[in-house]
C-alpha cells in the first residue's frame, strides 16, 4: 500500500509566530497516526525557523511511527542525525532566503562529497533519501552513491496545476513517472512529496513504482477548515482512489 507520510513542519511555523508553546508538533504527530499516517516528516532547517531541536527530541522519544528526519547536508546536520539515529534521513537542499525548499538536490554534481556524507549515516542505521528532481542523471548518481531511497519533487507538477498550464504540467508528469520507473529499475525506493493537495495527489498516487508521499503544507491548511485528522484521512482516500 502507498504510505503517507505527514510533514509537521508549519504546525511548528504556526507555533513559532506567537512564541507559545501551542500548536505542539507532537500533538500533531499523535493525531496524524490516529488518522492513519504511516510516518511523520520534520525539517530541521540551519535556521530553525519552524521544528526547533527540542522538536526533534520529543518526537524521538514519543513517537510510535517512524521519523523521517529532513535536512540540509551539512556537518551540524549529520551530527544530530547520528545522535537521533532517526529511520530515515532525507537530504534536501537548503538556502537561507527560500520560502520551501526550491529545488532538488544536485547529487550528480555532489557525488564524492554526498557518498561520503551519507555512509555513517547509513551504518548508524537510517534509511538515507535524497530529495532530487526527475532528471536521469540525478537519479543514476543516487543509485551510484548508495542512496536506499530517492524523493521526487513534485514541486514544479504543482505549481504549473495552479497556473492552469496543463500541457507543461502534462510534460512534468511524464517525466515524473519516468523517473520513478527508472529509479525502481536500479533498486531505489522511489518517494514523492512537495505541493500536493487533495486535486494534485491523484496522478502521483497513480504512478505505480512510488512507495510514499510526503506531505505537509496542505494538510495543515486545510486543518484550519475540517480539523488535522479528517484531512489526513480525506488525502488517504484520495491516494487509495488513484491506486485502485
Ligand atoms: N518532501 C520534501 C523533501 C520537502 O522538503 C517538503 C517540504 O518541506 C515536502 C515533501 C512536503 O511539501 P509540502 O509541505 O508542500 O506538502
């Protein structure tokens, strides 16, 4: 069955704009396993400017689903990483001045460096994902480097829905699918994540060789409206629509 990952992230945003300690991340992460969330998503970004380090611990220690720690590949990163030795760590590029993170990760131009970034990560026994765009060569670099896991960034599918361009949108899903069959074919888990709603996750949910979505912004948007737990579980039926 396709999992859904929940990405907490903006409940921590939500907290952060007051000070307080409420919304509570963890809070969340209960309610989101209780509708069905087969693994919780948190970005420590360097500037902390949502899930915070004691985040983290919390959700080390309370959590029952898996954690999917994302962040930046830097030296501070893998060191909390290796403390946390969360199941999963997913690379993403990371620039101070973005809203979301942009981009994928340029592993192709990283090769050496990211190679060598992710095996202690691996030994200390987290499933290493690196968020990347469809591109042949990215995904031939992930599986040349030992990756267990590539995330396709969904990002650029998305905006281009919104903007009613549905020929480039179109385009952008073939080359997602493609890139998912590719990276199934050289043994990589393929993941997607990045923009989804309930109107986009369908064609993504579809495209057979995708083990997880991740997804955060929207869920928690829409729990202003019905509530966290009815969104989540209105998202799972949605992906299960697209599978059936
Ligand atoms: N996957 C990755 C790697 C991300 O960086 C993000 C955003 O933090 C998401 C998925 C979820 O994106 P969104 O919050 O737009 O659903």
């Amino acid at each position: 069955m396709l999992r859904l990952g929940v990405n907490i992230d903006h409940v921590a945003t939500i907290r952060n704009a007051r000070g307080t300690p409420w919304p509570d991340p963890l809070r969340a992460a209960r309610i989101a396993e209780q509708a069905g969330a087969d693994g919780i998503t948190a970005h420590l970004r360097e500037d902390r400017r949502h899930i915070s380090d004691a985040d983290i611990d919390a959700l080390m220690a309370d959590l029952r689903l898996p954690l999917n720690l994302e962040m930046a590949a830097t030296a501070e990163m893998q060191q909390i990483a290796l403390r946390h030795r969360p199941h999963a760590v997913c690379l993403v590029p990371e620039k101070r001045e973005e809203r979301t993170t942009e981009g994928g990760l340029d592993v192709a131009g990283n090769e050496n460096y990211l190679a060598e970034y992710i095996a202690p990560l691996r030994d200390a026994g987290s499933r290493v994902s690196l968020f990347i765009g469809h591109e042949p060569d990215q995904i031939r670099a992930a599986a040349r480097i030992g990756a267990a896991v590539v995330e396709l960034h969904t990002g650029a599918y998305c905006d281009l829905d919104t903007e009613g361009r549905h020929a480039d949108r179109d385009a952008e899903l073939r080359g997602l699918r493609d890139g998912a069959a590719l990276a199934a074919s050289l043994g990589l888990e393929v993941h997607a994540g990045h923009g989804l709603t309930f109107d986009t996750v369908g064609p993504i949910a579809a495209i057979p060789e995708i083990a997880e979505l991740n997804i955060g912004h929207f869920l928690i948007a829409e729990s202003v409206f019905i509530g966290l737990g009815d969104a989540i579980r209105k998202m799972r039926r949605c992906m299960d629509k697209a599978r059936t």
